[in-house]
C-alpha cells in the first residue's frame, strides 16, 4: 500500500481499523478517479471551439450519466455495508470491560470474577514524567492482545464518547443507556485516545489510555 495513501492515518492495532484503512483507500481511488474525468471534461468544454445549435437531446448521454453515478455508489455502499455489519457484530467475549464517563475522568470496571473499578485522570503536566503531554493517565485501562473483549460504555452525568483511533473505535458514553461494542487488539502496546464529545470546560482534559498485554500477565494484573 503507498505510503502517500495513509497521510494522517495511525497505524491499525484492530481488524477493525484495517478494514477501515482499506475503505478509506478504496474510496480515495474512486474520488481521485471522479475529480480526474471531470476536471478533464472541464478542461474539453472551455477550449471546445465547436457549438451546436440544434442538439436539444442525446438519449444515450442521458442515460449514462444516470447509470454511472448509481454503479459507482453501489461500489462504494458494499464495503461501507460490510464494515458496519462487522463493528456492530458481538462475538462471545472473553473479558467484559466497562467504561464510565465522568467530568472529566474515566471509570474502568473489570466485572467478571471479581468486581473491580479504577479511575483513570490525566496526570498533570509538573507531575508527568514520559513524553505524552495531555495523554496519559494516572491508571491505564489494560486488555490483553488476541483475546475477544466486550467494552459497555456509559456516563454518570453528560454525554461523553470514548474513542481511540489506532483500534478503529468511538462510542458514545450516554447517561442511563448501556452502548456496547467488540474489541479484539492484535499486537501489544499503549494506545492513546480522547472524549470526542464537547462535555464541559475540561473536554480537553480527559485523555484515555489502553495498554495492551499478554493474556497471562494480564491474569496476574486482574489477581492483584
């Protein structure tokens, strides 16, 4: 794939984020296509010299210009369909996590053995000693790699929306509604993500970041 093509993308750490890039590429081939042709055209039409008084209709350029639009749709409607089947699917999770939204920290509840909940706030900058300014978290949310898991997302008072691009996901934190969606990581590593809903004066101020791990050391961190 050019590398040109994946100008201010971040590289995929989710299936669900490849199948993205791919549609973003695939797209991109068919904008780049239309703007060509009709620029071209644009181009034929002012140096045209030749103009004909008595065309009043031309059947055939009528219906092509109806036929390809609609063709060219449907190949861009397919993928999009496929996509959206894909993120919307829920496979048997291995690990369920919940993630709360507040002004202007994250909750993170781990719920299956046994119940347990940290908070996760924006460390400040005279205390932040690593290179992530206005990134990273007094506790990381963790998730092991390869392993189906199941995020429920929800807020105690506005809405919120918990989004990390590089895993291709961004769901809405809404109070008194429960919204689920399937993550799967494919590779370890520490992912870094914002609230994408205006939420208040600190909107800014509420970062998320997911480390991701081995399954075993990730049992060893649920235990203590």
């Amino acid at each position: 794939m050019s590398s040109w093509m994946k100008i201010n993308l971040i590289n995929s750490a989710s299936p669900i984020m490849e199948q993205l890039i791919m549609f973003h590429d695939h797209t991109m081939m068919i904008i780049i296509s239309i703007l060509s042709i009709t620029m071209f055209m644009m181009k034929s039409i002012i140096n045209n010299k030749f103009i004909t008084r008595t065309m009043l209709e031309n059947q055939i350029l009528e219906t092509l210009w109806t036929i390809l639009p609609t063709i060219t749709l449907i190949f861009i409607a397919l993928p999009s369909i496929k996509i959206l089947y894909i993120m919307e699917e829920i496979i048997n999770p291995s690990i369920t996590i919940k993630a709360i939204g507040h002004q202007w920290y994250w909750t993170y509840e781990y719920s299956d053995k046994k119940k347990m909940e940290i908070e996760s706030y924006m460390i400040n900058k005279t205390n932040n000693k690593s290179n992530f300014r206005l990134l990273d978290v007094s506790n990381r949310m963790i998730m092991p790699y390869l392993t189906q898991t199941r995020m429920i997302i929800s807020s105690t008072d506005v809405i919120h929306s918990w989004s990390i691009q590089p895993i291709g996901i961004k769901m809405d934190a809404i109070p008194g509604r429960l919204n689920q969606s399937s993550i799967m990581m494919k590779k370890p590593g520490m992912f870094f993500g914002q609230c994408s809903e205006i939420c208040g004066m600190n909107h800014s101020f509420m970062p998320i970041s997911l480390e991701s791990i081995n399954l075993k050391e990730f049992m060893k961190w649920i235990k203590n």
